[in-house]
C-alpha cells in the first residue's frame, strides 16, 4: 500500500515524537505515522516550522518546476484479486503525483528483494510495473536492486520514486480551501483494502471484490479541465483511508468537514464486510480513489466531467467544508444523528462481538 | 444490505424518535442503562443521543468484556507467553489493551510471538501449524463468546491437540448486572438488554430483574432503529408502570435461548466462586472456569501463573464509568493522559468501551452542534 503524508513543505501545531520504539502503527497511515513524519522527520529536514505536508514536494529548478514523491511497497500477498504489488507499486507514486496537481512523467524504481524468491515471481511483478507503467503514460527512467537474505525480508519490497510535470492553472493547497467548499469523492471506498484483507485468507470469509487500484491521473485531469482553479485541494486516500486524509485536511485549513453519510459510496461486499468485522469503512485503503475540494460554484460541472470520464461513474459530492467543528470531520446521517470520525489510530483491529 | 438498511432507514428513525418523544414525560427525568457494549458502541456511532430528547439519558453498562478484564490477568497471562516455545493468541480489541509493561501488541513489537485470530478455532489451526510450539489462546467474552471457546476444546480433545491451551476470562451477564443493581449510587428507570448474549441465554434469566427489582427490560438489537424501538418499548411499561422482560430482537434472540450452545458451556466449563471485575471489585459466581477432565486444555492449570493483581492508576476512574456513575469526559483522564492511542484503561481502547466510543464519535462534537445545525 502506498503511504499517506510525505515530507512537502507547512503545519502549523508543533508535534513532538515521544515513544521509545518503532510499532506497526508508525507506518500505517493513521495518526503515529504523522506524528513520526511531523514530529521527529520534518523538524530535522525543514526546521522548526514546515508548511504543510502533501503528497509530493514541489521543486523549482533552474526556473523549471517540477513534482517529487516517493513511496515503497510491502503489501501481502504480493498478487491479490484485481491487482499485484507491482501495479500498485507504479499507481500509488502515479497518484500522489496526480493529486498533487502533476501530470505523471518518469520513475525510477528500488527493487528489495528476498533471496530464494523465485523468478517467475519476480517476472510476473516487473511485467506488471511496465504495463501499468505504460497504461499510465510514465516512463521508467532507471532503478536498484538489493538482494537482503532469506527470511530478512518478506519475498520483495518495492520503492517507486515519480517525477511530475505541474499541471498549469492547478494549486493544489489546503490553505486555499474555504467554507461552503464541496468536498468530492472519485468513486466507491474500502475495495482495495477489504480485498487484501480477505485475501491473506486469515478470516474465513469470500467477497466478490477487486482492489481498485488504478491512476487516477485521467480522471484527475479531467477535473483541471472543468473546474482548474477551483481545484484547490486533492489527496489520494491511500491507508488511513478517506477519514484520516480528510482528517488532515481539516487540521491543515483548519476548517470542518461536514460528511453526508448516504452519498458516500460503498459496494456491498465492503460495507458487509466492515460490519461484520467491526471496521469503519472510511478508515479503509484505497488505491484508485482521491478526494478534492472544488470552489462551490463549479462543484456540479466538475462532478459531471468526472462522471463522464471513463471510470468515474461512481463519484460523488460527499460533504463540505463548514467553520465548525474546525480541525475535524464529523458524518451526519438522513435522520439527524451524527458522530465524528477521526482518523485512524493503529491498524484496523476487527472486533469480537 | 439486507437485515441492515432496513434498521437504519432514516423515515421509520424519524417516525421512532418521534413516538419517543410522545411518551416521554416531559417533567421526567429517564435514566436507562443499554448493558452490552456493542450498544454502546452503537448509540454513538449512528448518532442517536442528538435524535433522542434530553431528559433521556442512556447509561453505559459493563457489558465490554475488554473493558471489565483487570490489569492482572493480561500481565498473567503475557507471562506464560514470555516463553518463547508460546505463542499468544487473541482477538484483534485485545491487542491494543493495556498490561503493566504493555499491551499484547506492544510485546509483539518486543519479539513476543503474539498472533491476531478471528475465532477460537483459528487458534486451533495456528496450533495444527506450530507443532513445535505451544498455542495459547485469551479467551474473552460473556456468553456471547463462551460457546465458541466450548466447543474449539470439545474439539481440541476429540482430535487430541495437546500443544493448545485456553487462558479463560470469560464472564457471565447477569451477576454483572446484579451488581449494578447492589450498587447505593445508581438510579435507574429500565435497561436495554444484550442482544448477543441473549441469542445464547435467553430472555429468562432476566426476569428477576423485572419481578424483584420491578425495572423494565428490553432485549435489543443493535441497529438504530432495534435501539430506538427498545426505548419506545421502555417507556410504554414505564408509562403504564409496569416492569416486564421484552424482546425487541426477536429476529435472532429465541426467548428460551440457544440450548446447544448452553449445553456444550456446561459440559467444558463451571462457575468460579468469584472472580474480580474491574471496577465493580470481586464479584461471586461471575465468571467461568474450565473444568477439571479439561485440565490439559487449560493455561491456568497447566502453566504456572503468577496471579498478578494490579490496582488501577489511581487518577483513572474506569470503576465509575464501568458503572454508570460518571460519563466518560467526567473522568480526570479523559482526553488527556487517556486516549485512544495511549489509553490508561481498557474502556479506551476496546471498540465497545464507552470512553473509546465518546472519545471517538462524540468528544468535539458536544459543544458544536447548535452551531451545526444552525448553518445547516
């Protein structure tokens, strides 16, 4: 899976990283992954006050812009239904670009490998990578290699380093987002991450379900078409999911973001499974969705675009910005209730009963 | 989805909370304990407290079994898994919870074999797998639970698994209950009853609760609507002034219960004498141990076990939130040394803890709505 907030420029409350040791938690996405890039990277790199950390930094050289990130890759099992760690590897660093309003160009990819893994498996995953890599419309401009020794790693991990062209017109920045500002949703949520979860085989249960991962660059270039500076904030809602990326949108613009519980889509398989393990499918992964805050006025015309570009049927308007409850999202329903949804502490444990 | 979307449509909500507030007494003040954690839970993932009138107020019960596991029994339990020829097995909300030197996953991190399973008998095959190794599963729950753990060490001695143990906490409702009642600071009108545990007990065991105590209770399911229903349901008898066992989640409670299911718990396992609950101290005849021809199957009996007992930080009032007595932000903790992320009690942590579900869904919002709602 990709990963969530990288090292960019902002973030204005300072967090300090406290704990002794490393836990699963600091890389999944949720808040120990921020605090760890907030509280012990970014001090290091930036100084004492970043701006704010988006999905890629960007670079001014020679007068020349351009868009960076990078993101490594340890999903198990390494092919699961509708996709492989291969095809993730090339669409998560082709996402992050995208969101951050680049138009994906190259990549350069680290390869980690096992000893003892077997060729064709690692033949399947370099296939992968170029044909996703070419459905993408990027290049692979080079990439590394290291073998570490059996049982020091797990099979292969993969690390995709993209470079972007900036889209003109786009600025991507949560500061710009204001009250009233409509908050889009490309499609349905929690497919990839439920799909991987079924797919370890540790819970006796089938679903009917396919990881989404894909780019997202066509749809998010049809946004930029129809709505260009009204686009003022994107984010891939990778782990986490698109709790914990809206979370830190509404601590970034330190605004709240009002969620409409019945316009979120979920398939049924998802939502099934989420309520059978006691999961929210909002702090599920997803590997071929993102989110965008558009200027109110052109809201309608971007999701028409969206729905009409190929694979964007299923977006939706799922909420807005408010001024309350600032630096939070809270999810109201039909019937009046609502909660607030934080974003998510830990890996998603299921419950027992 | 079927058997949800129906609970949860927002016209038939609507129409319940309205009938709600047509039998409320306007000059009474309600007080009604939902029991089971998963109500909990429940209560304020969808919301309902701002679809319910003020002078009902909903009191969260002792039914998170996570959450009324005390300290001890963790850190016994994580010594027997300190051998490394252990491996520890447990559901996922036990991982997070607290022992004095850490939580299961924290010993993970450290090197201990710690492993997440989905059912007891998940535990069996991680055994099957691990020959060499011993499985010892944490086994939790009310009734809810119990059967499944039952039934995997029927199994584990039909097809002679002998590197696979249970480290038994599980602990039955009804005590639990009557020690609420015993309690001098509690004043309740009516309870909404545990819908999971009830599938396999029933609605009798509940009856004294009407006829000794003279509170109504409702038997409930855990979708908004089972919830709202429920408390229409109390109202009517406190209307009328009566105290009745109702079923409200007739869809799966049988009233007589899950007899198979009782019978396999009372073939593996007894009643302790007593058993300590956090919060509500030791409590007589609450828990269940497992029975001497499974001796073999039992961690308690098998390993040698400290019997830690660890009293409580002395700040964190989980005791009174575990009865009612004070909500979750009235707690001197709440939100600041005791968060999700590093909880001092297990009420923080568990899904079905209130602290964790007001934390979660409520905390924030309190002050917010009427600004909400009036932007809305």
């Amino acid at each position: 899976m990709s990963s969530g907030a990288k090292l960019g420029h902002i973030v204005p409350p300072k967090i300090r990283f406290r704990e002794p040791q490393i836990e699963m938690a600091h890389g999944a996405g949720g808040k120990a992954s921020r605090r760890l890039v907030e509280g012990l990277f970014a001090p290091f790199f930036f100084g004492e006050f970043p701006g704010p950390l988006g999905d890629a930094a960007q670079l001014k050289i020679n007068g020349a812009r351009m868009a960076v990130t990078t993101d490594s890759f340890v999903v198990k099992p390494l092919v699961f239904p509708g996709g492989s760690i291969g095809e993730l590897a090339v669409n998560g660093t082709v996402n992050d670009l995208a969101v951050s309003g680049a138009k994906p160009e190259a990549l350069v990819i680290t390869l980690i490998l096992e000893a003892g893994l077997r060729t064709d498996v690692l033949q399947a995953e370099i296939q992968a990578i170029a044909d996703s890599a070419q459905r993408a419309g990027v290049r692979i401009a080079g990439g590394d290699t290291k073998v570490v020794e059996h049982g020091k790693a797990d099979s292969m991990y993969i690390t995709t380093t993209g470079l972007g062209a900036p889209i003109p017109g786009i600025e991507i920045d949560p500061r710009s987002v204001r009250p009233g500002d409509k908050v889009l949703l490309s499609g349905p949520i929690g497919d990839h991450g439920i799909t991987i979860l079924l797919a370890r085989g540790e819970l006796d249960m089938e679903g009917d379900l396919r990881s989404d991962t894909r780019s997202v660059f066509p749809l998010v270039g049809a946004l930029a078409q129809a709505a260009g500076p009204g686009v003022r904030w994107m984010r891939d809602p990778t782990r986490g999911g698109v709790a914990t990326s809206l979370n830190e949108l509404a601590r970034d613009c330190g605004l709240g973001v009002i969620l409409f519980e019945d316009s979120i889509p979920v398939h049924d398989a998802v939502r099934g499974a989420c309520e059978l393990l006691g999961l929210e499918p909002l702090h599920i992964a997803n590997e071929g969705q993102f989110l965008s805050v558009l200027a109110p006025e052109l809201a309608d015309a971007a999701l028409k675009a969206l729905q009409e570009a190929p694979g964007g049927d299923e977006a939706r308007i799922i909420g807005e910005m408010r001024e309350q409850p600032a630096g939070s999202v809270l999810v109201t329903t039909l019937y009046g209730g609502s909660r607030i949804v934080d974003m998510l502490v830990g890996d998603p444990l299921p419950r027992i009963c | 989805m079927k058997y949800v979307d129906e609970f949860r449509d927002p016209e038939l909500i609507t129409k319940a909370a309205e009938e709600i507030r047509r039998l409320a007494d306007p000059n009474r003040h309600y007080r009604l304990m939902e029991v089971c954690g998963g109500h909990t839970h429940a209560i304020y993932r969808f919301g309902l407290k701002d679809v319910l009138p003020p002078n009902i107020e909903l009191i969260h019960g002792p039914g998170c079994p996570v959450c009324v596991l005390p300290m001890g029994r963790i850190d016994d339990a994580l010594s027997v898994a300190a051998d490394p020829d252990v491996i520890f097995a447990a559901f996922g909300d036990m991982m997070r919870v607290p022992g004095t030197h850490g939580s299961p996953l924290e010993h993970k991190a450290r090197g201990m074999d710690v492993r997440i399973v989905y059912s007891p008998t998940d535990a069996i095959k991680l055994a099957k797998l691990n020959a060499q190794k011993h499985v010892m599963f944490f086994a939790i729950g009310f009734e809810t639970t119990a059967p499944s753990t039952a039934l995997t060490l029927q199994r584990a001695k039909a097809e002679g698994i002998h590197n696979f143990s249970v480290f038994c906490n599980h602990v039955t409702i009804i005590p639990a209950i009557r020690a609420i009642l015993d309690s001098p600071d509690m004043r309740l009108d009516g309870f909404i009853g545990p819908g999971h545990v009830s599938t396999v007990i029933g609605c009798r065991p509940y009856e004294w609760i009407a006829k000794n105590e003279r509170k109504p209770i409702v038997v409930c399911g855990f979708e908004p609507l089972d919830l709202l229903q429920s408390i229409v349901m109390l109202l009517a008898q406190l209307q009328k002034g009566e105290a009745k066992v109702e079923n409200q989640y007739k869809r799966v409670v049988p009233w007589e219960g899950n007899r198979a299911a009782l019978k396999a718990m009372a073939e593996i396992f007894q009643l302790r004498p007593y058993f300590e609950w956090r919060g509500l101290g030791f409590i007589s005849q609450s828990a269940l141990r497992i029975r001497e021809e499974y001796a073999e199957w039992d961690a308690e009996q098998r390993f040698h076990v400290p019997g830690i007992r660890v009293t409580d930080p002395k700040a964190a009032q989980c005791g009174e939130v575990l009865k009612g007595v004070l909500k979750p932000a009235q707690c001197k903790l709440f939100g600041r040394e005791c968060t999700p992320e590093n909880p001092v009690g297990a009420l923080m942590v568990s899904s079905e803890g209130s602290c964790a579900a007001y934390y979660n869904y409520e905390h924030r919002k309190a002050n917010l709505l009427t600004s909400i709602s009036a932007s809305a």
